[in-house]
C-alpha cells in the first residue's frame, strides 16, 4: 500500500513446502518484500522516493529474517537469505503486526464472524453499501435486440419448456424427418483411400527424390561423397 491506497493486493498458495507456520510466514516475508522493492524502484523513476515498510503478525518470521544464517532451518535454499541483509541494511523496514488487526487475513484465511470481516474491511478504507454508486455509468435503459438469459427463460416457459426431440418424437421415422442423420460425403469415403496418396503432390515430390537416392545407391554402393566446388566446406 502507498499511504492509504492499496497498489497490489494478491491471495495464492504458496510453490515451495514448509514445514511450519514459521517458515510460511516467512516466505510470504519474501515475497512481499521483492514485490514492494520493485513497486519502490518504479515509483523512484517517476521521481517520488519512498521507503518500504513490510508487516507481518509472526514472530519467527521476524526471527528468522532478523538473524544471519539459515540456523536450524537446513531445508531452506540460502537464495531466501537476501531478505535478512535487506533488514539488516534497513533497506526494508520490517515491523510486526497484532494477528487480531493484520489486514492481510482479508480473504487469505477463515474468519470467524461477518463483524471480523467488516472490520478487516474498514481497515482498508472500505465499507459495505448497498445501490448503486453516483458516480458509475448509467444503465442503458431503452429497448434492445439481444435477447438476455430472463428473457430466454420467459419465452420457454410461455413455449412450454425447452424441446428434447428423442423425447418429443415417438416415432423414429419422424424424429429422421425432422432431424436428419449426419452423413459423410461419399466423395472423400474409405474406399479413395488408395488414391490420397496421388493427390498430395508434396508426397509425391518427396516420393521422387527418396527413389532418386534408392537407385543411385544401389548403382554406387556406398561411398564417401566429395563436397563439389561448388559447395562450401567447413574448415578442420
């Protein structure tokens, strides 16, 4: 977030394995340190300088970001590590947050109540309302061509329903006149099968070439083919 407007917001499991809640928190500590060290770096092109500050309610993540090593945590790849001499360097600002006030449980986690959800949502600078906003555009109101889901529905139910022909037509020959078989064009039938080859004419060119070789061989033998002067040869 920048002040109180929120730039990025994001909810996804996570690729990598943990083996506990620490570790979790402390790879979601990464990931939200790298994607804030580039919103940063793009904004500082823009010419506006701010610092990054990253929140988190775990106390082992803050542990283990604020050591120097990887200590009891063997699993993990040492490429994670940046993100302690990130905090050490105060290039990132890392606090802790009360778990009851973390604004990230926003749809990352259940929440016990509607009132717990409310007030993560106030915490965002947003509240529940009902209508429709002043400012959004107006509703197209007058008459239109396209026929919309409610009004399909309408019109089957004053039809009599959706039509099911193997249900409506009880005698088979009925039901072929009024919905014909599809029939395979005879034309391109099995039975040309012998004649496909004839028409492609790039097999047929390959075809010519292949039996090209087949006699040269078979009056040559095989033979070391020298390169003609013609034809480029690569140097030793």
């Amino acid at each position: 977030m920048l002040g109180a407007h929120a730039l990025k917001t994001w909810s996804s499991t996570q690729s990598s394995v943990a083996l506990s809640s620490g570790e979790a928190e402390f790879n979601g500590v990464i990931r939200a340190a790298g994607i804030g060290l580039g919103y940063q770096s793009l904004l500082e092109d823009l010419g506006v300088r701010v610092p990054l500050r990253v929140w988190t309610d775990s106390t082992a993540a803050i542990g283990i970001c604020s050591r120097q090593g990887l200590g009891k945590l063997r699993h993990l790849d040492t490429h994670m590590l940046w993100v302690q001499q990130a905090v050490r360097s105060r290039r990132i600002d890392l606090r802790k947050i009360a778990g009851e006030e973390n604004p990230a449980d926003l749809f990352t986690k259940h929440l016990v109540s509607r009132d717990k959800v409310a007030q993560m949502v106030r915490l965002m600078g947003c509240a529940y309302m009902d209508g429709r906003a002043a400012s959004a555009p107006q509703i197209r109101k007058g008459a239109s061509g396209c026929t919309t889901i409610a009004d399909a529905d309408v019109s089957l139910a004053t039809e009599g329903g959706a039509r099911m022909p193997h249900l409506e037509y009880s005698d088979t020959a009925a039901l072929n006149e009024a919905f014909p078989s599809i029939t395979v064009p005879t034309d391109v039938g099995d039975e040309h099968e012998h004649m496909w080859d004839t028409w492609d004419k790039i097999y047929q060119r390959g075809q010519e070439i292949a039996d090209a070789i087949s006699a040269k061989m078979a009056s040559q033998g095989r033979r070391r083919c020298v390169a003609s002067p013609q034809q480029p040869t690569m140097a030793p």
